[in-house]
C-alpha cells in the first residue's frame, strides 16, 4: 500500500489525529503528513502512505493557498483567538487600507516565526519556552508572500475590524505572522479568528476526503508519482531499471536538479538528484524498488 491520499482536516483537531485516524483504517504504521494544520485550521491536508513517505518533505515544499479570518485591534501571545489577549484597541480600518496593506506584503521578507511554535532554538521548541515563561528571541525565516487579495467585505463589530484574505505562500509562511505583520503595518494588532487551506501544490480542497468517509474506509490510496509528476521524469528500459537497483550514476545531459525516473507505465522507481560534484550527473536519491 503505497500512495498518498487527500483529507480535510477538521478545525479542533491536529494534524497528528488524523494521521492516526488514517493509521489506523489503514493498518499501517507507515503514514505521515506534508504540512502541519494547526488545530484551529482545517482544509487540505496531504497524507503519504507507505513508501510514498519517502517524498514528505518534497510534498511538503510546495506553495499553499490559504484563506484567513483576521480580527484587527486584539493582540494574543498565540497570534490567534485560542491565545490570552496581550493587548487591545479600537480598530475601525477602511476598506482601502486593508487592500494596499496587502498589496504592500506580497513580497519576500524575514517573517519572525510565531512564539507559540514548534521552531526550535538552541534544541528547545519555541513553545515550550511560552510555556516555561522564559524568555527567546524569535528566529526570522525568508518566506515569500506571491498574492494577497481581499476576500468579500470588510465587517466591523464592537470596534474592531474583521476581514478575510486569500493568501498564495511559500514553504514555511506563518499566516499567523504575517497578520501580526499586517496589522503593525495598519498601526494596531491583529490575531487570526480562522484558517482554510484551499490547496497545498496543485492539491485542491474540493478534492478532500472528508473526516467521516476517511473513518469509513471509503478510500482509495493514489498513486505515488502523482506527488512528484511536476518533476522532470525519464521512462527507463529493463537495463537501467538494474542500474537503479544498484545505485548507480545517469548521465544529466540537461543539467536538471532532480529527475523522477519511471517504468513504462509511470510507476514510480526513483528519484535522482544533480551531483553536486559533477553536473552532468545524476545520482540515486530515493528509491522505491
């Protein structure tokens, strides 16, 4: 059994329960996630099953699409309405305002990840520092915001604005930081309300398991070079099928960084990288015969 499926994750839950959940309606060990959900998220949430968890962390590099719930004026130590409020004011943001602040942050920029994470610093996880009440200084990871659009209306309540926002990110992006950004750049705070993760990759939410078919057993497991088809691929011979069981070095006429080598049918045998000591090489990665 090896493959991947598509689930969506339920707001309150983490993405570990449903990696147990799959774990156990499958009957295997081998399950692992491509992208932690917080639990106050839900939406896509890609699974590998099987030997398919070899391609976790290329599953995992993709860029995501998120739309976030964002209330302006409400600061928590989590950056989010589970969080003790740390600071509070009267937020009435316009509509405008709203729009050319996110504008403005589709950019690359050092986001300070959040303190309540599990981004570790000197081996111990941020927050567990939180926790512990100790003090750390945050470490700041590159990320790039690629489109930030406004979704529907503004609504204002109590004197805070509340808005929502698509957002197409890179590897690593914290929405949690980036409303935090936004907010300090519309002069107040900011804490997310509720997060959706529309698609991670070309991975789309419609196409989602649900929770309670995933409990059922209505699955069907697809298949593994479905995670890696964006990738330059080599349809091998018998030959070279031998030379990929003995680890040996294709030639890289075309100097590509990876390459997906497949049977006649596309299934998935290896995966090969650029040797970094000679270019016009490739050699065995991950290998799945």
């Amino acid at each position: 059994m090896n493959g991947y499926l598509l689930v969506n994750k339920e707001k309150g839950m983490t993405s570990r329960d449903v990696v147990n959940i799959a774990s156990r309606v499958l009957q295997t060990k081998k399950v692992g996630h491509t992208g932690t959900l917080d639990p106050i998220a839900s939406g896509v949430l890609v699974l590998c099953i099987g030997k398919a968890t070899k391609l976790v962390e290329l599953v995992t590099s993709t860029e995501k699409e998120y739309v976030a719930t964002v209330c302006l004026g409400v600061e928590t130590d989590t950056l989010d309405e589970t969080g003790t409020v740390l600071n509070e004011q009267e937020a009435m943001i316009t509509k405008e305002e709203i729009e050319h602040a996110l504008h403005t942050f589709q950019k690359t920029y050092m986001q300070e990840v959040p303190l309540y994470s599990a981004v570790k610093v000197k081996g111990r996880k941020c927050y567990e520092y939180a926790r512990a009440k100790e003090n750390v200084t945050l470490p700041k990871k590159e990320v790039t915001i690629y489109h930030l659009s406004l979704e529907g209306e503004p609504w204002y309540h109590h004197g805070k604005t509340y808005f929502q926002f698509r957002a197409l990110v890179s590897k690593g992006t914290y929405i949690r930081s980036l409303i935090r950004d936004l907010a300090l750049s519309l002069h107040t705070y900011g804490m997310m309300t509720d997060l959706v993760r529309t698609k991670q990759g070309d991975f789309k939410l419609e196409d989602c398991l649900s929770l309670e078919a995933l409990e059922r057993g209505e699955v069907q497991i697809q298949p593994m070079f479905d995670l890696v088809s964006h990738y330059p691929k080599k349809v091998v011979s018998e030959e070279e099928i031998k030379k990929i069981k003995y680890g040996q070095f294709f030639s890289n006429e075309t100097h590509q960084e990876i390459v997906v080598m497949v049977d006649s049918e596309d299934h998935l045998l290896s995966i090969y990288k650029k040797y970094e000591k000679n270019e016009n090489l490739l050699k065995p990665w991950k290998t799945f015969i």
